[in-house]
C-alpha cells in the first residue's frame, strides 16, 4: 500500500505544481482582461465585446484547477465543531470514510462531467473567436479526476496510518506550501 501512496504522491505533486502555475496563470489573465475591459469602455468609449465571457471562462478553469490543491492543502471549508467532540480514534475513522466518500463522489463527478463537456462540443462560443465549448467545460472533469486522486490519496494514507503505526512520508506539495497558509 505504501508503495501505491508513494505513486499517487509523486503524481498529485506533479499535477498540483502544474495547476498552482496554470491558477497563478489564470489570475493573472482575468485582471488584464478586467483591467483591459474597464480601460476600453470607460476611457476609450469602445467595450471589448469578448473580454466578459473570456474572463468567466478563465474564472471556470481557476475554479477547477485551485479546488484540487484546496483539497490537498486541507483548506476547504468544513465543520469541525461536531467531529472535534468525538475520542480521536472515531475522529480519524470519520475522516478516513470522508475522503472515502469525496474520492467516489469525485470519480463519479469527472466522469459524468466528461460527457457534459463531450456533449458541448458541438456549441461554439462565438464571442472568444468560434471555439468549441469543450475546451472550457473540459477543466470540470479535469478537476474532478485531480481531486478523486488527491482523496484517494489522503484517504489512503489514513487508512494506513489507522490500521499500522507506520505513518507515510510527509507530502512535499503540502510542506512546501504550508508556510504560505499559516500566514492567513
């Protein structure tokens, strides 16, 4: 099993350093694109007539490259309030079924969100120069999968450290990046 985690990890790390570029890509894009949209109608007179769906294409793939590294880093929201009760060893069995449950219904998601985007191939997003709608809902199940593999990564690693003593190594994305949360 540790070898399987040891795997999953090189992979997410790979895939999340990939989509923390391709966020901070992103990011970078809507505010020029935003800027640019105001500059053009209020100074110039003269709207990008483009500029408002291309920034909400860009918001959609942003969503679905940041969620999976959201979920890796553990900042999602949640409700702890409840589960923090409990002895630690229902605590950690709680949380090893909810990365259980996040996996099944991530995988489940990417796959039927690949035939949502398969079926919009056909639709043509006219504004941004006639490309094919699937290659904006094609980030749903791209996400989706990175996400089920984050959440079978994570759930097992707790599955391991919960039935053995060994503890798997640390994550180098989640250390790297932890610093950078503590801030908040």
């Amino acid at each position: 099993m540790t070898s399987l985690i040891r795997l999953l990890s090189v992979v997410n790390n790979v895939q999340l350093s990939i989509f923390r570029w391709g966020s901070m890509f992103l990011v970078l894009s809507i505010a020029v694109i935003v800027f640019a949209s105001v500059f053009f109608r209020y100074v110039l007179n003269d709207s990008l007539s483009w500029s408002e769906e291309l920034a909400k294409y860009a918001m959609l793939w942003l969503v679905f490259l940041g969620a999976p590294i959201a979920l890796r880093l553990g900042v999602h929201p949640n409700i702890e309030i409840i589960i923090s009760k409990f002895p630690k060893k229902i605590t950690q069995s709680v949380l090893t079924l909810m990365h259980l449950a996040v996996f099944v219904f991530c995988a489940f998601l990417a796959v039927k969100s690949h035939e949502f985007a398969w079926n919009g191939r056909t639709q043509v997003a006219i504004a941004v120069g006639d490309i094919s709608m699937y290659w904006f809902f094609v980030s749903i199940p791209l996400g989706m999968a990175s996400m089920a593999l984050v959440s079978l990564q994570q759930f097992l690693e707790k599955t391991l450290s919960f039935f053995s003593s060994e503890l798997p190594e640390k994550d180098k994305f989640s250390e790297k990046h932890q610093p950078v949360l503590e801030e908040f």
